[in-house]
C-alpha cells in the first residue's frame, strides 16, 4: 500500500460515520452527531503528534489536519439536517468542554509518563500529549468564525441560486473555501511572525485544499443522497441574526413555533395519506388501499405456503333502498354496515374494506374460508339486530347482505384477480340462492 492509499483510506473512514449518521432517526440524530464530532476533536489533538501523510515534499497533511476535516464535514452536516443555528451554540459549547478537558487530561498524562508513579509499558514518549493552552484557544476561536462565515455563504447563496444541484456544487466550494481559510489563518495567529511563516502558510493550505477536494466527495455524495435535507435547509426560515441578537427566551418560542409547524405538516401528512388509502364516508380501506394490500398478502402467503381468504359482500336491493329513502338515508345505512363490517375481524393483518357503492370486502390472510363462516355468519345476524328498515326488499324487511367467499393457497401459477374471481362466483351464488346468505369455498 502506498501513501496516498493509506491517506484514501483514512478520509473515507472519517467519511463513512457521518454520513450514516444522516440517516439515524431525528430523536437521536444530533446526539449522535455531537458524540461522533467530541471523538474526532479528541483524535485531532493526540493524531497531530502521531502521525503525518508526505504527500509531496512540502505538502505534509497531519492526522490531526485529517481530523479537523471530518469535524467541519460532520458540522456542516448537521447544520443542514438540523436547519437549526442552536446547533452552533451547541458545537461552541461541546469544543470548548472538549478542549478543556483534552488540555487537563494531557497535563495529567504527560505528568504521570514522566513521574515514577505509573508503569508506562509501552514506552511512550510525553511528546504525544504536548499541548498549548494557547493553540487549543485560537482552534476553537477560529472554529466559531469559519462556522459563522459558512453558514453566513449558505444563507447568502441561496438567495441568489434555486438549482439544488448547482447549490449543492456551491456549497461544497464554500466548505473547500473555509478549510483553505484555516489554513491560511491558524498559522497567522498561531505562530506569529516568523521569516518562514510564507513557506509554512503555502504549504499549510496546499494541504487543506487537498483535505478539503478530498472530503468535497463525501460531501456531494451527501447532497446527494439526502437532497430533502437540503431542500428543508434552504426553505428553513430561521435567520443567522437570530444567534446574536434573539434573546434566549425568544430563541427558544422561535424553535417551539417552527417545531410545532413541523408536527402540523407531518400531522397534515398523515392525515393526506388517510385519505389517499381510507374510504371518506366508512372509514374504511378503500379500492386503491385493497388492492395494495391483496397484492401484498399473495405475496406474502405465496411465499409461506399459507391460505389467504377473501370476503366480499353486497347489500341486497341497494338501489331500490337509495331510491326509496334517499341518498342521505342511503349513506347513514353504509356508516352502519361499515362498522359492523370493520369489527368482525381484529387481527392487525386483516383489512376491511369498501371497493364498490354497495360492495364491501375483507382480506384474511393465513386463514381458510370455512374457519371465518362463523364470525360472518355472526355478523349478518348483528346486521339483523341492528334491524335497518328496507320496504323494497324481497328477502327481508331490513337490510341484508348477500357475501361469498373464497380461499386459496397461493402459487405462481396464479394471481390474486383469480382469487377475486372466486369470491364474486361465491357472492352471485349466494344472490342465485335467495340473497341474505353465505357461499364459500375453499379451492
């Protein structure tokens, strides 16, 4: 393995947590991002004295160099996921928790590897854990601005660009930019004049434009991966003002209406797609979310080698009922049908449906046909309780149902239209037969 394989290999490591991260549920998405980005502040601090990649003889890319990449791609991730500039509050306060405790930790080790107290088996040199109290402030300063500067060019971007793959190629040269403006920066504050400050500065930001083309691809992948991300970013309508001026108090009734509106449009969202699979008058499953489901349980049983039962049923003389009482009348009577339909059978698996004006439908799947007779047979006898007055019917003088049904053991060699089929012969049948009745089969 060469060099620049070995240095491949480590920035897609960094790469990869990230970008899974993204997709961990929202409750804790950011917690886990905040754990990941303590982890690669405390790796940049010990990898800095560890190792370096010689790409070139002046071009020298530290572990740390490689570290602070990861966190300012894992920041910027977040910062758009979360659509949220308390996430810079937060990362100022977690930086500089973990800086104060790396910098007292590595007091403490350097402390204990030169004293007599402790063992140090593997002979560790106390180079590893020198650090600069000053040097962790300037990072961490440093950090705070570039953050502010990069979310002041997204905000500013996207007044201007509405192509979310352009946007996404902008953004990605706006991170390349802020990487190279700490290169630029951290050796100006860090060290000081110097006669060789020109050399270490060229050679600092050669490579962090190389770090930063090298994670530019992680971010673009993210982009575009998770493009809804960065739709809600750009429609988010939180301010960067709002970090500096917004009391908190304020802040916070901010964040609580925007959270409340999201839950509005998810609720919104819900409800949309209700409507889209439920009949509106019964509640029911409607024709569209039957056929789903059909198509899904055949599947399912054919793979199982399992029965799979369809019920449906038609209300004797309906047209005559709508007819004789009206539409109003004729509606009140399906909303009775429908809930004793829709409690015949509890099983989560099982649907009940309306497919038709007057047609009703369920699905049973791992069930044969003649083990539900009895719950339908209880329901035509609930129906008859239930004693919904019908005039103009010829079977009884309330409202009936006539209702075949059928079962098969799926197989390739079928579909579920055959199935259909089936329950409909059963249900003409039963209507042949004097209505008001069951006819069932099992093929």
């Amino acid at each position: 393995m060469n060099i620049l394989s070995a240095f491949i290999i480590n920035i897609a490591l960094y790469s990869v947590f990230p970008l899974y991260l993204t997709t961990v549920k929202p409750k804790s998405r950011a917690t886990a991002f905040y754990i990941y980005i303590s982890v690669v502040l405390v790796l940049g601090s010990l990898l800095g004295s560890i190792y370096s990649f010689k790409l070139t003889d002046n071009i020298i890319i530290s572990g740390g160099s490689i570290a602070f990449g990861a966190f300012m791609m894992s920041i910027t991730m977040l910062l758009i996921i979360e659509r949220n500039v308390s996430v810079l509050s937060n990362i100022m306060k977690l930086v500089l928790l973990v800086n104060t405790l790396t910098y007292l930790s590595f007091k403490l080790y350097s402390w204990l590897l030169d004293s007599d107290l402790i063992l140090n088996h593997l002979n560790i040199s106390t180079n590893i854990f020198q650090t600069s109290l000053s040097v962790l402030l300037i990072g961490g300063g440093l950090i705070f601005v570039e953050l502010l500067f990069l979310l002041f060019l997204f905000i500013q971007v996207r007044k201007f660009i509405f192509n979310i793959s352009f946007l996404s190629i902008i953004y990605t040269c706006a991170f390349i930019l802020i990487l190279c403006l700490d290169g630029l920066l951290f050796p100006l504050f860090a060290i000081g004049y110097d006669e060789n400050l020109g050399h270490i500065i060229i050679g600092n930001v050669t490579g962090k434009l190389i770090l930063a083309l090298s994670y530019s691809l992680p971010m673009l992948l993210f982009y575009w991966l998770f493009k809804r991300h960065l739709v809600r970013f750009l429609k988010s309508p939180i301010q960067l003002q709002n970090l500096m001026t917004a009391p908190r108090k304020k802040l916070l009734e901010e964040l609580h209406k925007y959270e409340m509106q999201d839950q509005k449009l998810r609720q919104t969202n819900l409800e949309l797609l209700q409507q889209s699979t439920h009949d509106s008058l019964t509640s029911l499953a409607n024709r569209r979310k039957f056929d789903q489901t059909l198509n899904i349980e055949w599947k399912r049983c054919e793979r199982c080698e399992k029965p799979l039962t369809l019920v449906i049923g038609d209300i004797d003389f309906f047209k005559q009922y709508n007819d004789h009482y009206g539409h109003l009348k004729g509606d009140h009577c399906l909303k009775a049908i429908a809930i004793l339909w829709g409690n015949c059978f509890s099983r989560p698996a099982d649907l009940a449906a309306r497919i038709g004006g007057e047609e009703f439908a369920m699905i049973l799947p791992e069930t044969f046909a003649a083990a539900c007779v009895d719950e339908i047979t209880l329901f035509l006898e609930k129906l008859k309780i239930e004693n919904i007055p019908h005039e103009k019917s010829s079977v009884a003088n309330y409202v009936s149902l006539s209702i075949g049904i059928a079962s098969v053991i799926p197989n390739k060699n079928a579909s579920e239209n055959d199935l259909i089929e089936l329950a409909d012969k059963n249900l003409y049948q039963a209507k042949e037969q004097g209505r008001n009745r069951i006819i069932y089969s099992n093929n």
